[in-house]
C-alpha cells in the first residue's frame, strides 16, 4: 500500500488513506458522533487504517457464515467498499442483556479462529463491542467502510476523477449538524458509501441515492455562482438550502455536489464559456456539444456510475436539449409546478425546475415523489382529476419519421385507455391562422416563438440589470459578462 495524496480535495481538512489499486480514498479529521472508545485498549486494532464496521440487533447474526454472505454481498454490489478493508473488522451488537452496561461499551477481541470463512476472507482482526446503556452514542456509526484512527471512527468517502468537467464543486454533507463542506474548484468528487444510508422504507424512498445540483440552486453556507465568476466573488454565502434539496435530503438522498452551467444559465455553444470550461460530452467522438445552460447536469448523469439523478433548471430547453444530447431521460415539470424556493431564476415568467437519470424507473419515481398532492413541494390547489378529452395536436409533430409518429400514438392510445378520455385531433396551426388572435397572419410557431423571445429578453434583464449596477458601485467596474448575456442586455424590447 502507499499513501496517495490529493491536492484537490486538501481544503476539506480531509486526510491521506492507503491507496488501494487505482483507486483513492480520503477520510475527514472529524470522528463519526465525536464517538471515542477512551484510552488505548489491547482488545482494539492500534494504529491508523482502513476497517470494516458491521452492525446487528444482537450478537446471534454475527455468525463466521452470515458474516462472510454479508461481506460478500457488500462487495459486489459496493462501488466504494474495498476487499482491504475487510483486514481489520469492527462488529457492534447490543449486549443481549437487560441490564445496562456499567459504560457505554464492552470491547471484546474475537479469536479468528472461530471465523474460518472471515479468514478465507483475508480478515486479520475481530472485534466486538458491545453496546450498553448509551446507544445513542453510535447513532450514526452504520455498518459500512471507514478508517479507525486511534480510537475514533471516521467516514471514508472514494475520490472519482471528473474526466468530463461536469462539477463545479464537491460537497460533503455532514449529517450530524446538517453541514455541508464544499471543495471549489475541483478535478474530483468526494462519494460516501451506500451503506451509511438505511435501507429503503415508506419515509426515506431515496435512501443512498446520490445527487447533484446545477449552480443556480442554494446550499446552506455555500455560494451560488450562477456559472459566473463575478457573481461569484459578489453573492453572499447562502442562509438555507433550496426547499428541493432539503426534501430530497429528508427523502434519504445524498448530496455529493454542484454541477456546471452556462453563465447566467444561457443558451451558449462550447467555444462561448469563458468563466468557466465546458463540460465534456461523453457520446460519439467526445467533442459533441453538451448542450445549453443544464449541460454539467446532463453530463454527470451520462458519464458517472456513481451519481444516481442530477436537478437542472430550464427557461426554454435547458432539461430537453441537454438530455437529448448526452442520451439519458429527463423531465422538465411545468412552470410552477414544483417550489422554486432557493433557487435563483433567471426568468420569472418561463423557469422551472427538472431532473436527470439514467433510469426511467428513478425518474418516474422522483417525479412523483415531486408531484404528489400531499408533499409540500407541490405547488397547485387543484385536486386531482382525469381529463375529459385528450387534444393531439398532429400537425406539430414530425411526419417524416416513421418510427417517432408510432412511438407517440402508443403512447396516446395508453392514455386513453389509462383515462377513458376521447381523443380529439387538431390541426393547431390551421385553427391558429384562421383565427390570427394577434392579427399577425403567422403561423402559430412564428408568433409563439416571438412571444417567448420577449418573455425570455425581459425576464432576463430583470434578473441580471440589478446585479451588474450592484456589482460596478461596489466593485468600480464592470462585472464581465459573456458575449451572449452582454447582448441580451443590449437588446431594446420594442
């Protein structure tokens, strides 16, 4: 084993662990619960290293078989666990007595001789400690990965490069006081094992699911930058976090870090970043463009295994175009829909909020986790109905695509079957002409298009105008603004 250092991640107060293979690992200076075993005790593994922590109800499933079946199963499904780690295993149980402890723990140094398959396993060192009278102590000591220093616990997480560019930052999130801990800029990303999180149940559906989010939404003591650097140097560190992040969060999601956007979330190719570089599109020969302001989103979830849904933003394409670019599924939800609270909108009229996955089933199942009645992101008072026609607009739809066009009439056809609505057809851009609402005689995408233009120029400067007088009186200069967002501003709505 040798030490493997990493500069990047140094800010965190994070510490240097045995590299094991290509991969490496940090650990942070702070112990699990502040959890001290006392003064040196010859039943513990002295030193400082890589160690495995089971937990069980009681002493009865600590048997050699259900240890090893156990470990196993951690290790092929894990992405951050370790067969190194396994040499030096802790196994907290409760006492299997009534009576309370005299203190909070009984340590016990278990012969290796009773584990023939943990010795198969490499195991080189056992022990049990018994919980007495204060079980809170180990609250957050769960079965899973860590170093033990002296006679502390400490969480490891597992640095992934990011190859493609797509984080901002990375964020440790410490769960005994809520904080977050953020490395900005960073090459890497700091992920905790999925064993510190509970198993799945009715209260936390998300549990061990990793996230990010894109850099126009608040985190506790952080800044937002807004993809610029000036805004950067000029925002306040945030007070709270986006409602969405405490909801995920309490849903047993974790947050991992901050993914890159465009500055001022606009729509700019990959030559036009200047604060910032772009993000990597993974797909074709890997110089694709990752597309519009959500593109870090979109890259993460299309590059990494190891992050699970990302959140972006959208004001017109930002969720569709990057996820149509890189190939993973994705949902804009409508304008509205979702609480916005905590998150900085760079148009009042068009944003709203939506997410990246791989999977669709995680999709449909955040989604409606977001969109449920009872939950209080939810943001409409309308109670829940089934529509009584369905509108399909044909003539908006590509006609010159076979496979498309079949693929949108299962769908049609599953809905009226899923509502019992009847279908009615509409050719939207005829009716639009006949009816030529703002006597333009344009089609119904020529005059929409237009709108929406005006809406997106207007919301936009009410949104950057106010930072960029702010930034030059405290400042005595301009704050730079890419090619796109300065003629945006310069644009007269007439």
């Amino acid at each position: 084993m040798q030490l493997r250092n990493m500069e990047s991640l140094r800010p965190w107060g994070m510490n240097s662990v045995p590299g094991f293979d290509t991969n490496e690992y940090r650990w942070l200076d702070e112990a699990v619960d502040g959890l001290d075993l006392g003064p040196p005790n010859p039943s513990i593994a002295a030193g400082t290293g890589p160690c495995l922590v089971v937990r069980s109800q009681s002493a009865d499933g600590v048997s050699d078989d259900a240890l090893c079946q156990l470990i196993s199963t951690w290790m092929s499904a894990g992405d951050v666990i370790h067969p190194s780690f396994c040499k030096t295993l802790f196994i907290v149980t409760g006492t299997g007595s009534t009576q309370p402890l005299s203190s909070s723990f009984t340590v016990q140094r278990k012969s290796l001789e009773d584990f023939p398959g943990l010795q198969a396993m490499s195991v080189m060192s056992i022990t049990q400690l018994l919980i007495g009278s204060d079980e809170h102590a180990v609250n957050n000591l769960c079965s899973g990965p860590y170093v033990w220093s002296g006679t502390c616990f400490h969480r490891i997480y597992r640095s992934y490069a990011d190859s493609q560019s797509a984080f901002f930052s990375s964020i440790i999130h410490i769960p005994e006081d809520g904080r977050f801990i953020e490395t900005r800029p960073t090459s890497h990303v700091a992920v905790p094992s999925r064993l510190y999180s509970p198993p799945r149940a009715q209260d936390r559906p998300l549990s061990g699911l990793r996230f990010a989010v894109k850099d126009l939404i608040d985190v506790a003591g952080l800044r937002t930058s807004a993809g610029s650097r000036d805004y950067y140097k000029y925002v306040a560190e945030s007070a709270s976090s986006a409602q969405l992040i405490t909801h995920l969060i309490s849903l047993g999601a974790v947050l991992i870090g901050k993914t890159k956007n465009t500055q001022f979330a606009n729509g700019e190719d990959p030559q036009e970043w200047i604060d910032y570089t772009c993000p990597w599109n993974p797909r074709g020969d890997g110089y694709q463009n990752p597309d519009t302001s959500s593109s870090g989103s979109a890259t993460a979830i299309s590059s990494y295994d190891w992050i699970d849904f990302t959140i972006g933003t959208d004001t017109c394409g930002s969720i569709a175009c990057p996820a149509a670019a890189q190939g993973v599924f994705a949902i804009r939800l409508s304008t509205g829909a979702a609480s916005q609270e905590g998150v900085l909108r760079m148009n009042k009229y068009l944003d709203s909020v939506g997410l990246f996955t791989r999977h669709i089933d995680v999709l449909s199942n955040i989604t409606s986790l977001w969109l449920r009645p009872d939950d209080r992101l939810y943001q409409t008072t309308v109670q829940p109905w089934s529509p009584v026609d369905i509108v399909y607009p044909w003539s908006s739809f590509s006609h010159g695509n076979k496979e498309t066009l079949e693929a949108h009439e299962r769908f049609v056809q599953s809905l009226l079957s899923f509502t019992g609505a009847t279908r009615r057809d509409l050719d939207l851009d005829r009716e639009w002409k006949r009816i030529d609402p703002l006597t333009s005689a344009s089609s119904v995408y020529e005059d929409l298009k237009k709108t929406t233009g005006y809406l997106h120029l207007a919301g936009f400067s009410d949104r950057v105008e106010p930072f960029r007088l702010a930034f030059k009186e405290e400042y005595g200069r301009e704050p730079y603004l890419d090619k796109v967002n300065l003629s945006k501003l310069q644009v007269e709505l007439t």
